[in-house]
C-alpha cells in the first residue's frame, strides 16, 4: 500500500534529532557519491493579475540506500508590504492554503512508498540545516539567540538549534507586535527559554552569539553594520546584505549538486535555476530571476561539508570569527532522506492513509 502523510502524522512522527540525523548521513552520502540530487527548478507564468505569477517548482534526488524524492510545489506569487517590509506572499487556490508535496519511492523496485505533505517536514529539514551549521560553526559557549522573525520557520530554528547548543535566551523581533509577543509566549512555555520581545531589529544583534534571520521577507534582512565579533549567521528567506557578506570570517557550505555526468558545463553552485514565460515582462525586473546566489567568496573564506568531515578544516578557527553557513544546493538530497525516515516512522505505528499501490501503476509502457 502506498501512504498518504499528512502535516499531523508528519509532525507525530518526525522530530527535530531524527531530521538533524537523516540529513548529515544524506550529505555524507553526497560526498561519497552514493547519492545524487539536482539544483531547484522553477517555472514562472504570469497570471491575469498584476504584480502575481504561477510558480511550480521541484527539487529531486536519491541514493543507494534506498529511497528517491522529489518536492513539487504549486504556488501564486506575489510580493506585499506590510509595516515597511517588502515580503514575497504565496497561496494555492486562495490565501492560507498551500500545496507541497514530496513523492517518494522505492530504489529498489521503483513503487511509490508515500505521498507527503511537505509543511512541517519544510520547516524541519531548513531548521535542521541551521543546527547543521551552528553545530559545526558556532562557539561552544553560545547561549543567546538572536531571532529576526517570529513565524513557524523560527519556531522549528529554536527546535533544532537546542539540540546542538545550550540557549538559555532568546531576543526576538518581527514586524508584527501580537506575532512577536506569542512567539515570545511560545518559547517560555515549551522550552523555558527566557524569550525577551523587542520592538527594533537592532536589539536582535546585541550580545547575540547566533543571529538566525527566519523571514519571508524579499529584501535582505542581515544588517552587516550591526554584527558583532563571534558571531554565527543563519539566513532563511532574506539574506546577508553586501556589507555582512564582505564581514563574514568563514562561510560554511553544506554542498553542491553534482554536473550531469559528462556535462561539467552544466554544473552550478546557484541554488535554483528560473525558467519564465514572457521573459522580458516589467513583472520580473526587480524579482531574484535564478540564482538567490550562494555566498561563495573565492578569497580562502570558504569551508566545505566535505572538508570538515575529512578533517581537512576544523571550521572556526577562533573566538571572534564572524561565521556564516548555507545550504547550497542540495535540496533534493534532503528531501529523499527526511522523508525516508518519516515514512519508516509513520508505517512502523501503522500511521496514514493507505491507497492501493495499483492506483499508481498501469500496465502500458510509456
């Protein structure tokens, strides 16, 4: 029987360590080359109303251990500012409904396993990401947590980040009071974390030993001239702008998609490739059209997964670094390997919708 999982059982069965986990073994198996994964690939189409485009992107990958992936989302796009941030929005059908899915198979015979929704598995995996780094990255000492953004993005952050870190406190701002203030509630009361509400962004960065930017927002959010010696950056949604780029001591990559075999021209470090109809249209001018670009440096600041697993860097090298880590592009690597163990989980307690199999199969060969 194939299952279907939804954000509940997910949620039930998926947690912040199992995610962490299933993610360092994925990006290992990259290395070796036991796995394989490809760049995000978005297809945009203006609708009829101004200033929204249709967005369908997906993300792939698999490996010899036994599961295949892709992450498929259906999403209109449009940019809104509210309280002075520009924030890219999203919906299917009408706002407040999405649609995510990852549709997962079997290596070894090709069956479909599970379609999931992706939400709450999303928000693990990229907080994952951030642990991956900060465990690698950030001081051991690190205790204060500098949160920019309050939504469920930052909540799964604070989830990941204490598996990897002792935070005893967090400093929070979002746009929005009430949001910030329910975080703040949030926080104390599931961790008791010490979660101190601000109403400036530029109190998020005083005495802050990781800065975790978890926004939607379209412009960059990390303020370079607010950092501070020893600090780790984390960034979802807005990035580092040009001057926190250029203070970054050392910047951790977790990995790049590998070139189609015999085509190394192909290969990029771009975390996505942008494919649009009507190519010229004013609607794609100011919007990020294919890269939301790696911050490779090329000047000796770069550390790979790979180097640190090899033990050919330590990762920070001192106290008062300023370290930043990225994904890169291995998104596809990622969703093989979360969905993998939570579909082990989810059959093992007998948890799902089960369909026929055969509702999936056909006996014409395309």
């Amino acid at each position: 029987m194939t299952l279907l999982l939804n954000n509940a059982v997910i949620q039930q069965v998926l947690t912040a360590e199992m995610t962490i986990n299933a993610l360092e073994i994925s990006y290992k198996q990259l290395i070796e080359k036991e796995a394989v994964c490809r760049p995000r690939i978005d297809i945009r189409i203006p609708t009829k109303t101004p200033g929204r485009f249709y967005q369908w992107g997906t993300m792939e990958g698999g490996s010899t251990s036994g599961y295949f992936a892709i992450r498929m989302k259906s999403d209109v796009m449009e940019e809104q500012v509210y309280n002075g941030a520009r924030t890219e929005e999203k919906f299917c059908t009408r706002p407040g409904l999405f649609c995510g899915l990852i549709f997962l198979t079997a290596v070894e015979t090709g069956e479909p396993l599970a379609l999931i929704n992706d939400g709450y598995l999303q928000h693990l995996r990229v907080a994952a990401d951030g642990a991956i780094g900060a465990k690698i990255m950030a001081r051991e000492n690190a205790q204060v947590l500098g949160m920019l953004g309050s939504g469920g993005m930052a909540r799964s952050h604070v989830e990941s980040l204490l598996r990897v870190r002792n935070i005893r406190r967090i400093q929070v701002y979002s746009p929005t009071k009430l949001n910030r203030e329910k975080f703040a509630a949030e926080m104390e009361q599931l961790h008791g974390i010490e979660t101190i509400v601000l109403d400036n962004p530029r109190d998020v960065y005083r005495g802050a030993d990781i800065l975790a930017g978890c926004t939607d927002s379209a412009v960059p959010v990390i303020e370079g001239k607010w950092l501070e010696e020893g600090m780790h950056v984390i960034a979802v949604g807005g990035r580092p702008d040009d001057v926190a780029k250029a203070r970054f001591d050392l910047t951790l990559r977790l990995g790049t998609a590998p070139a189609p075999v015999g085509r190394p021209e192909f290969g990029t470090a771009d975390e996505y490739l942008g494919y649009m109809a009507r190519p010229d249209d004013e609607l794609w001018q100011h919007r990020r059209l294919g890269k939301r670009a790696p911050v490779i440096t090329g000047t000796g600041k770069d550390v790979m997964f790979a180097d640190i697993v090899s033990g050919k860097t330590p990762g920070r090298l001192s106290e008062n670094q300023i370290t930043y880590s990225e994904r890169g592009n291995i998104q596809g690597a990622q969703f093989f390997a979360v969905a993998g163990v939570a579909y082990e989980a989810a059959k093992a307690q007998g948890l799902g919708h089960e369909m026929p199999t055969e509702w999936f199969l056909q006996d014409i060969r395309d």
